[in-house]
C-alpha cells in the first residue's frame, strides 16, 4: 500500500474502479468534516471487504450514536445504526440469530466506553465472533465539542470549561484484561496500517477490538491532533509476543507514546461454539439458522 | 353454573420451611390427575428462607372456572401463628384443620383453634406423632396433612401416590416410600373421621379424561407458546416473577435448535432481540417492570426501524423494587405508552393460562407480519398460577408469514421502507442479495436514509400507526369477548388480564341474585378495539372497570378513547381481586340505578 512514485489523480481513480472497492461503498456521500480520521475507516473497510471477498450480502455494519456511527449509510451492505452505547448486544444479537454473518461493530469512544460500557466486557468473555472498530478521538464530535471518557487530564471543552479532572480510561488495558480474543492499535494518520489492522480483525474467529486513533479536527485543536499523534505514535517492538497477556498490558500502559500494532491474540471456542455445545448436551442438533437460504 | 357438582377450594398455610407449597403441588397435581380442573395459586415471600407466611390454595371442580372462590372451603395450618389470620376466608360449615400435639408450646391466644367462628369445623390431628410413627421423623407431618385431607373427603388414593412419587422421582426411593407411608397414614385417619362439616367432592367430569388436559402455570404455557411458534432466539436477565419463563426455555430451546443467551442486563436482553429480529429471528425476551422500564429506548428503536421482537412482561407490585412476590396490574401504561416519541406497539393481556399459549404464539405472528414489537403483558397472579388447559392436536401457529421483497422490480433499488396502502412494507434480512438497506432509529425516507423533512416524517409516523390496525382482524386470537346477558344491560364490567377471571365470577353470581349484567375481556390493549368497546358501553347503564392499580390505567386508556367515564373499581394489595368486593360493586351500581329510577 505505499507506493513508490507520486500518486496521479487518473491513475488513483483507475486503481480504485478497477479494484472492485467500490462495489462496497452506497451511493450517499459521508457527511464528516474534511480532515476527519473517519474517512480512514471507510477505506480502510472497504478496503479490506474487498481483499477478502466477502459478499454485500452477508456483511452487516452495526453502528451506535455518534459521529463514527454514521458509517453504515456509506456502505453497500447491510447496516444497523442502533441506539447510543447499544451497539454490542445488538451485534450479539444478530450473530446469534445468524452465524453466517460478518458482523461490524463501530463507535467512538463515548459511544463505547462511557454509556456502553457496561456490555463490552461481556461481549468479550462470551468471545462473540464480531468486529469492534472504536474510533477513539477523545471528544464528542456530534454534539460538537463536549468531554469523554478518554479526554486527557487537563482538556477544556464546553463542559470542562476549567479543564478535565477525571482522568481518562485506558482502554486497551480493559479490553486485555477483559479477555478479548484480539486486541490492536491503528492511527487514523496511518490509512495503510489502519487497513490491514481492520482485515486482520475481521479475519480474526472470536471478538477482535481494534482501537484507532482518530484525531477530531472541528473540536480538538490541541490535544489528540494529526500533529501531536505523528510525533507519540510509535509501531510496537518487533520482538512483541502476541500470545503473551502480560507483555500486551505492559506496551499499553505507555499512554503517552501509544504503539499501533497487534497486542494480542488467541484461539478459544466462540459464543457460536458455545451455543452449539449447549444444543448437544441438551440432545438437540443445530436448526437451520435466520436468513440462510 | 348449577352443572358444577365439585367446587373445593383448599388453602394450606405455613411457614418458610414447612413444606406448605411442596404439598400443596402434589395436591393439584393429583387432582389434575384424577381428572378434575384445577385452579391454584400460591403466596410466598420474596425471602428464600427464613419465617415468611406461605399460603397454597388448590381450587378443584368438574367444570372450568375462572378466578379463587373468595371463600376457602378447607384450610390447613401447619403454623398457626400465620394461619389465624386467613381463619376468617374459610366459609361456614367449612373445616379446619391444624397440628393438636405441636412440637412447641404455642402461646394462650396463638392456637388456632380459639379464632374459629361457630361455624367453622376444627378438626385437629396430632400430624407430627402421627409422621414420626410411619416414617420415624417428624419432617413429614406436611404429607401427613395432606394425607388426613384427602381421607376426609375421600379423594383418589392412587393419584395422590403417583404424584407423590412423580415429585420425589429424583431421590432415592426410601424418600418417596417414606412419604407414600405418611400419607397413607394420614388418609387412614382422616378415612374414619365422622364430618360435620358440609364440603363434597364429587367424581371427576366424565367426559374429561386425563390426558387431554395439562396442568401448567401462565409462564409454562408462554413457554409452549414460544416452542410452539417456533422460537429462534431468547435473550434475557432474570426478574421475578419472570424468571421461569427463561428456565423453562433454556432447559427445551437448546433441544430444538434454538438458541438463548442470558444477557448483562434488560438493556443487553432487548437489544440483542431486536438484534436477532432484525436479522431475520424469531427472537424474544421476557422482563418485569423494572426491566421493561429498562427496555424503553430500545422499545422505541424497534418501533422506528420497523423490527419485530416479542417481549413478555409479567407484572409485579411497584414502583420502583416494589413487591416483587406480589402480584398487580401497574404496568399497562409503560406497555402501551412506554418510550418517547410516537412509540406505538401491539400490546396483548391474556386472561388465563391458555390465553398465555395463546397469546405467546400469536404474538410471535404479528411482530413478524406487521414488522414491531410485540408486547405480551401478564402478571405474577397469573404468570404463577396454575390451571388445567386442553391443548388443540394441531400446533395452529403460522411461521415465516411476512411480506418479501419480489424480484419484478429487482433493478430499481429496494425500498426497506416502501409507503404501501396498508403501510406495510417489504421486509428483508441479511444475506439476501436483493434486499441490502440500512434500518435506523433515524427518521428516514422508503429507502431507510435519514430524513426530517416534514411530509417525511408525517408519512412515515402514519405508516408505524395505521399498519398496526391490521392486528384488530389478525386471525386465530380473541382480542375482545361478551359474556353474559346480551342486549340492555343495567350493568356492564370491562376488564384486562388475570382481573378477568374474577370479574366474570363475580358477573355470574351477579345474574344468579337477578341482575342484568354482562363482562367483556378485552385481550388487545394497543390498537384497543375501541369501535367494540363503544357498543358494548352503549348497551351499559353503568360500567364498572376492575383493576389492580390505583388510579385506574384501563379505565383511563377506555375513557379517554370511548369519551365516557366509568365506575372505577382498584385494589393494590399485592392479591387478586376478590370475587366478593367485584359482586358487591355490581351490587351497589344496580343499586343505584334502581334507586335513581324510583326517584325519578
């Protein structure tokens, strides 16, 4: 994905319609602001739908309340734009009713981490098998400009007019100890990375969270900008061991010079595992399910 | 209802610990088995142990009824002390009948047998020496009471000793010997008793053999209703009175293919329903108001983004934590009005168990034919008790009946939203190719893209109303009946839910003494069936509206749809209604009638 030689107009736009990338995006254009890390997501996805082949038809975008959430009318598949912080159980629900799904769950991080709190560890104990795309940028962008959970100490928005006591969650650490089955980090400025970050986690069977970082460009003029991520992002070590739980808290305590990358990942039984364990035991065989056929 | 030869009712009370409850299922299920129709209901405490007042009533006749009589028939104390109070409900020329040679020595005052009317029949049994000589313990005197009951009135010994052994069946068998033999015990001495008491127990109904009746509770039948319409998917977090309606799933789901999940909380439980509805599921949840008010928002969503999802609601004393052992009819206004917005949902009350079967099933038909949530609202009273239910041979509930996109038009793109006359639309579901849409809580155009421009949102908001009118003609459910005298009527008593039972009660007894009355149960709560509610007013001079709620819910969402004011008759004391205060009522609004009529 980085190329060699300066990128020409006519050649991008020959590059894209003939990678079949499009066939992945709706007709309605984003409504993001210019500059905003969201344009990153949609590529990125599109992107990596694209590389692994799946059908429109059988992808689902679940999304929540907030700017990120927006997302699933760009795209040519099937979307859920849902309820603030309600993103997960729906998700749940819909790989429960059909297995045969991809399901896509993206939010931001008050969406996800202030009133939706409560069902991501669950989602991840259960290992449901869905994508987790948290587009973290420190700030509710929608209702333009107020503080979230992951806003820095010290932050002034409209309603920390004398600055952000609390300090911020981290939430690569609550996914890791969580027990989420794949946990990462990619930087919005980084499209390439970010890219191949999104394919290895929907290519991950169980519950992968990827968390990006995604700089707000109407409402954060001083903390988490383009300019201030470029110099602290930092790749993680090449000797990082992914299997290793331990080793994947102690690289995410390093807030102040965050590493993109794969934390973590392991192999265990998904919630469809589970459910189809439980229909043995009971003495039943697995019905065909919702939508198949 | 002269034809009814058996109408017992038969309460045990004890305490925490006493075995009251245990016994009082073998003695419905007992009677179920020998043929009769059951009705029961128990009281007992929100506390798992400790001293709380458990009460057991069994009501046993040849003919279906509807309600608990008011009066008790035959009451058994295995603790005075919580007895003495409930001495009052027995009838005259009924019995009672408690420990003689209790364990403790019960204080001057506190024996039950000094708080009996002249009327009331003592019969006192020494039921713990009696246990310790036939099992060597005295743990079973409750086996031993039941036994005394059953050889008083001559109830079917076999049937007692199958049911005894159907309970204990998971033990080893000296627990169920040793408890056939205190039972036997104690029938032999009630066998030589000389009664003067009036109770009878005629033979089972001849025309009702065993197994063509089934003796289940409200949320066992919601249970069948759900296996029945082909259940996919459950979600929910236990409450109760609730609560047994997961159990009961999780134990039979599993072995039909389907699959449920207890979810973090309410709000999880109806997400993922609406979730897996979306997806294409039969899916469902199960809450109490607590957990309803949780769901709300989520409510709403499917409202807007047209998803079906079935949620059973059984409700239990409130506000707030409330009563959660006790029942009450609180919660109409949060099912049928719940949420923000122009939020309008089906709402179904069944008023019995079969109703519940019922109910559940054909819930399941209209959240996937009209494309909303479905609520079916019980509550503990009726979610708890137990009745005799004949089932029909044939499964009659309809699955996957739901409007499809067609391929005629496949070029054009799919209109998930489609304004049609009858404002239902076509429905897809993930991975089919030719139905790719966005659904959203948004207000949105017919291809589900959000928009707010004013004709929009009045089309759409007429679209999630008038579609559901549809559901007032939806086939195989009464979602509204008449009972009783036709034509003119001086009184006419509207009720919903498990109040129903009680309010036809008391109108038959009411016709009995003379008075032209009728009841209708109306089973539909949203869309009411507001042009049959009005004729059926008409023909009233008073209405009586009996509810368990303070301010009147029903009375409120008739009147304010039928433009009349109605008799509210309300209760909160955690209890069903009782027979004898609706017939008192009728009594008064004849009363009043007669006398304004002579007045003038």
């Amino acid at each position: 994905m980085s190329p060699e030689h300066p990128i020409y107009l006519e050649d991008k736009l020959e590059e894209i319609r003939g990678s079949g990338r499009l066939g992945y995006r709706s007709k309605s254009l984003p409504t993001w602001c210019p500059g905003c890390g969201y344009y990153s997501m949609t590529e990125g996805v599109t992107w990596a739908l694209n590389e692994i082949g799946l059908r429109n038809e059988d992808v689902v975008i679940v999304s929540g309340i907030g700017c990120a959430s927006r997302f699933p009318f760009f795209m040519e598949t099937y979307g859920f734009h849902t309820l603030h912080g309600r993103t997960l159980p729906v998700a749940t629900g819909i790989k429960v009713a059909n297995d045969k799904l991809t399901v896509v769950v993206v939010g931001g991080d008050g969406d996800g981490f202030a009133i939706g709190g409560g069902h991501i560890p669950h989602v991840a104990r259960r290992n449901v098998d869905i994508t987790y795309l948290l587009f973290d940028n420190g700030i509710y962008g929608l209702t333009k400009g107020q503080v979230s959970p992951t806003s820095a100490i010290g932050f002034t928005t409209s309603t920390s007019p004398f600055e952000n006591h609390d300090q911020p969650l981290n939430p690569l650490m609550m996914l890791l100890s969580y027990g989420a089955s794949w946990v990462g980090q990619a930087y919005a400025g980084q499209p390439g990375h970010l890219a191949e970050m999104i394919r290895a986690a929907i290519k991950h069977r169980g519950f992968s969270y990827l968390h990006i970082l995604s700089p707000c460009v109407t409402f954060d003029k001083t903390d988490r900008t383009y300019r201030n991520l470029d110099f602290s992002v930092r790749n993680l070590p090449e000797d990082h061991d992914h299997s290793n739980r331990l080793a994947a808290i102690r690289e995410a305590t390093k807030v102040d010079r965050p590493a993109v990358g794969l934390y973590y990942v392991e192999n265990r039984p998904t919630l469809s595992d589970t459910l189809d364990e439980v229909m043995i035991r009971a003495g039943g065989k697995p019905a065909e399910q919702a939508g198949a056929g | 209802m002269t034809s009814i030869h058996t109408d017992v009712q038969i309460g045990i009370c004890g305490s925490a610990g006493d075995g009251t409850i245990a016994v009082g299922d073998i003695l419905k299920r007992a009677m179920a088995r020998a043929g009769y129709r059951v009705i029961a209901f128990d009281e007992y405490p929100a506390e798992i142990r400790g001293f709380g007042k458990c009460v057991a009533r069994t009501r046993i006749t040849t003919e279906q009824v509807y309600s608990m009589k008011p009066k008790t028939d035959v009451l058994v104390s295995l603790n005075d002390a919580h007895a003495i109070p409930h001495a009052e409900e027995v009838r005259d020329f009924g019995a009672v009948i408690y420990d003689s040679a209790p364990i403790t020595m019960i204080d001057e005052g506190w024996h039950i047998s000094g708080h009996l009317n002249p009327g009331q029949l003592p019969y006192g049994l020494p039921m713990r020496e009696i246990s310790e000589q036939a099992t060597g313990s005295s743990r079973s005197r409750n086996i031993v009471a039941l036994g005394f009951v059953a050889g008083l009135y001559q109830l079917p010994r076999q049937a007692f000793i199958d049911a005894i052994a159907a309970k204990f069946q998971t033990k080893a068998a000296e627990v169920t010997q040793s408890n056939v033999a205190a039972f036997n015990a104690g029938y032999d001495n009630g066998a030589e008793i000389y009664r003067f008491d009036k109770v009878e127990v005629g033979p089972p109904a001849r025309r009702t053999r065993v197994h063509d009746s089934t003796m289940m509770t409200g949320n066992a039948a919601v249970v069948r209703g759900c296996l029945d319409a082909g259940i996919e998917t459950f979600f929910g977090y236990p409450i109760t009175p609730a609560t047994s309606i997961m159990e009961r799933l999780a134990v039979e789901m599993p072995k039909h293919g389907a699959r449920l999940l207890q979810t973090e909380d309410e709000i999880s439980a109806i997400s993922a329903t609406v979730g897996a509805g979306f997806a294409g599921a039969r899916a469902a949840t199960a809450t109490s108001g607590p957990g309803f008010a949780l769901m709300s928002e989520m409510m709403g969503l499917g409202v807007m983004a047209e998803v079906p999802a079935v949620v059973f609601v059984s409700q239990r004393g409130g506000p707030s934590t409330g009563m959660p052992t006790k029942t009450e009819q609180a919660d109409l206004n949060i099912a049928v009005f719940g949420g923000h917005g122009d939020a309008k949902r089906i709402v179904l009350a069944p008023t019995n168990v079969e109703g519940c079967w019922r109910c559940a099933g054909r819930a399941f038909e209209m959240a996937e034919a009209y494309q909303t949530p479905v609520v079916v609202l019980l509550d503990l009273y009726l979610s708890n008790r137990y009745e005799t239910v004949v089932f029909p041979n044939k499964n009659p509930f309809v699955r996957d009946a739901w409007k499809r996109p067609t391929q005629d038009n496949a070029n054009e793109p799919y209109r998930r939203f489609e304004l049609t006359a009858d404002g239902i639309s076509p429905r897809a579901v993930p991975g089919d190719p030719h139905g790719i849409h966005t659904a959203t809580g948004l207000e949105h155009n017919e291809f589900g893209r959000p928009n707010d421009l004013s004709a929009m949102h009045f089309q759409m908001t007429e679209k999630r109303h008038e579609k559901l009118n549809a559901a007032l003609k939806h086939p195989g459910i009464t979602i509204y009946k008449r009972f009783g005298d036709t034509g003119e009527v001086d009184v006419g008593l509207l009720a919903w839910g498990s109040t129903f039972g009680e309010t036809l009660e008391a109108m038959l007894l009411a016709r009995a003494e003379g008075i032209r009355c009728a009841a209708m149960k109306v089973v539909m709560l949203s869309p009411l069936p507001v042009k049959p509610i009005k004729r059926f007013l008409k023909d009233c001079k008073e209405v009586i509206v009996p509810e368990l709620n303070y301010e009147g819910q029903f009375a409120n969402l008739v009147s304010g749809a039928v433009g009349r004011d109605v008799i509210r008759f309300n209760r909160v004391t955690g209890k069903p209604m009782a027979v004898n205060e609706i017939l008192d009522t009728i009594r008064s609004a004849a009363g009043k009638r007669k006398l304004r009529k002579s007045a003038a």
